[in-house]
C-alpha cells in the first residue's frame, strides 16, 4: 500500500542505522513538523516494522530514546541510565525474578514473573520495569519517559 507523503523536515534529520543481534534495533529518524498532538513529533518507524520485543531509535535535541514495543503497547525512554549514563534501552529485557517461599518459610526456590517485564542497562545492570520505567532495585530512580503516538502510517514519539 503506498504510503502518503507528508512534509519532511531534514533539517534536524538523524540517520543511524544500529543492529542489536537479538533484538532487529532499527534507527531511523525524520522530523515532521505541524503534528496534530500540537507537539514536535519525530517519526519512529512503521507499524510493522516494530514488532513486539523489537525496538527502535531516535535522535531528538542530541538525545537519544529508544522506542520499544514489549507487553502490546509502546514504551519510550531517553536512552540514558540514570545511574551512570548507560544505553539502558539496549539492555535485555527479562522478566523479574522472583523468590518462592513456602508457607512453612522454607526457600523453595526462584522463578520469572511473568507479569512485570524489565529491561537491564548493559553496564551495570540495573533494571527498570518497561511499563514504568521505575528502577526496580530503588524507586526513586527512574527513566526519562516520552508520549508515543500510533497512527495508520507509523509510530511517532513526542519529543
Ligand atoms: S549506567 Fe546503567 S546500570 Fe550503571
């Protein structure tokens, strides 16, 4: 199906197109002005190019933010680990582990949880949980977040 055209700015355009081995990391960038959320909104990708679990970046303002979809819907953060400065949006992504405790308090063992999803930072390996963005090991600490916006011709995000 043909795509529209829309009017393109270059002008703060940023190419970079980035692999991750696990993940199909796609990084392409194109500013389109006048976007109807009254916001400057940075085109992302196409729908389908984004699957679930795949994840896409962004350079907006000499930021970088990485665009995720985990759990069916859109995730995005500044890719920068409040720790030390990290790509956290490239780290992997695993489910919480959690410590089985029986009644009798007895260790049973650990298992994933399968409802809180996480994403590590590759450096150091905090975790953040991917619909929050809150550090799992100490709350207060949390990732930048960013509005994303689905429409018929692709992802955007709100920048
Ligand atoms: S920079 Fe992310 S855990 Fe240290």
């Amino acid at each position: 199906m043909p795509r529209a055209a829309l009017p393109l700015n270059f002008a703060h355009a940023a190419l970079t197109i980035a692999r991750l081995p696990n993940f199909g990391v796609r990084d392409i960038a194109r500013r389109r002005s006048g976007q109807r959320t009254g916001m400057p909104e940075l085109f992302v990708a196409r729908s389908e190019d984004l699957p679930e679990g795949a994840r896409a970046f962004v350079t907006a303002n000499g930021s970088q933010i990485g665009v995720i979809r985990a759990k069916g819907q859109l995730h995005a953060y500044l890719n920068m680990c409040p720790h030390q400065g990290g790509p956290v949006c490239e780290g992997l992504m695993v489910h919480r582990v959690e410590e089985i405790i029986a009644e009798d308090k007895t260790y049973q063992g650990m298992r994933f949880c399968e409802d809180d999803l996480h994403i590590v930072c590759p450096w150091h390996g905090w975790e953040f949980n991917i619909e929050t963005g809150r550090c799992a090991g100490d709350g207060k600490h949390g990732l930048k977040r960013f509005q994303t916006v689905e429409r018929e011709d692709g992802i955007y995000v709100v920048v």
